[in-house]
C-alpha cells in the first residue's frame, strides 16, 4: 500500500474536534474536513469542546485561536498539562508572531491562516498521522493485555509476543466497532456493514463472528446491549 493511501486510511478511522465560532466558517470546513475522515464534531466554543472531549475519543484537534468562551491558545495550554502528544492544528486570521512563538511552544502539528486552502488542510492532516503513528497513539490496547494496531491490521498478544490472525470478516468487525466506539451499533447495522450478501447476514452468523471475536480479543471486549446493540469496550 503506498503511503498516500495507508495516510487516507488510517485518518478515515481518526475522529476530529473542530473548534470555530463562525457558522458558516464553520460548516464549510466540516465538509472538507469529512472528505477526510468519517467523524468529525463541530463546536463553536471550548466549552462545548470539553464536553465531547470527555464523552469521545479524539484523534486530532483543530481549533481557532479567537473563540467567546476562551482562546484556543489557552485551551491548548490547559490540555498540554494532561495531554501532551494529541496533534493539534491552529487557526488564525491573522499571522501575529507572538501566536507563532505560543504555537512552538505548544507542540502545535501547524498554524494555518485563514481562509485555509484544502493543498494546506490536506498537508497539515497528514503531519498529524505521522506523528500519531511516531508516538503509537493508533493502538488500541485491552485489557487483557491484548493490543491492535489499527493501521496495520495487527493484532498482538503482548504476553506471548506473539500476533493474533484475524479472518477478514474478524478485521471487518473490530475496524466498525473501532470507528464507531463511541456509540452502540446495532446488530442490523453490524450486518449490513460485514456482509454484502443479506441471506448471509443472519443473526446465528453475526453472534458466531462476535463469539469468535471476542475469544480474540477478550471475553468483556465486545458488550451486549440487551435489545439495543454492541460495544467495544477497551
């Protein structure tokens, strides 16, 4: 796979929280920002943001520096105190060198000055999955000391040091409920994304693919919602 691709891949699977006050600045990049990856939240100020932070795992942080409720400047700094290698980028409508001198000092990923151009976007996206993959943030680990690196498919008994196989339909499950875990999906969504086939996507062959899975990955990886759907719990 070339790198283009496995960088495509890999930030379809990343959630984004972006930050910006100004609805329709606001909606237009949460469009482009959706051709890149399949979950992107929207908030016009850091309030909001530390909510969702809270609720949901997220990948990368985008955020504007002029905001009602705090800076983004003040924001990150009060994250880098618990989070130190989230890739974070920077919005601005200006290019004022002290936000430059504050943004070095911040780890930021890039500063970007808007209106921002997708050639930028695009670059920028791609230095924070390099440095996601350099500081190993896209594993997911369990608890029974079971780890799965998403971006290569792998999944690895860290007691036995030794790589689990996964079939295909295996991968094919544990990437939805990875993409997907922060919510409940539904048996009927399951099967809809695993199987092309519909006459193949019966209940018994969902329960027996989670079964399956679950002996992979851990008994109490995978919780059942009576009634409404599945979890990934991690």
């Amino acid at each position: 796979m070339s790198n283009i691709n496995n960088f495509n891949k890999i930030l379809k699977n990343l959630n984004i929280l972006y930050i910006e006050d100004e609805e329709n600045i606001r909606i237009n990049i949460k469009k482009t920002l959706e051709l890149f990856s399949e979950k992107v939240f929207d908030v016009e100020d850091i309030s909001k943001a530390k909510d969702i932070l809270s609720k949901n795992r997220i990948d990368i942080i985008i955020s504007d520096i002029n905001l009602p409720d705090m800076s983004g400047l003040e924001f990150i700094k009060e994250l880098r105190k618990t989070d130190k290698t989230i890739p974070i980028i920077l919005l601005s409508a200006y290019t004022h060198r002290e936000y430059l001198l504050e943004a070095t000092k911040l780890k930021l990923v890039d500063y970007l000055t808007k209106p921002i151009n997708f050639k930028n976007l695009n670059n920028a996206l791609q230095k924070c999955v390099e440095e996601i993959l350099d500081n190993s943030r896209y594993m997911i680990t369990f608890k029974n000391n079971i780890q799965y690196n998403v971006s290569h498919n792998c999944l690895i008994d860290n007691n036995k040091k030794e790589e689990i196989h996964l079939t295909n339909k295996e991968l094919d499950l544990l990437n939805f409920l990875i993409k997907n875990n922060n919510r409940i999906c539904s048996a009927d969504e399951l099967k809809s994304a695993i199987w092309d086939d519909y006459l193949e996507a019966t209940d018994s062959a969902l329960k027996n693919l989670l079964n399956k899975l679950r002996k992979k990955i851990g008994k109490e990886s995978i919780i059942n919602i009576s009634g409404v759907g599945y979890k990934l719990e991690n």
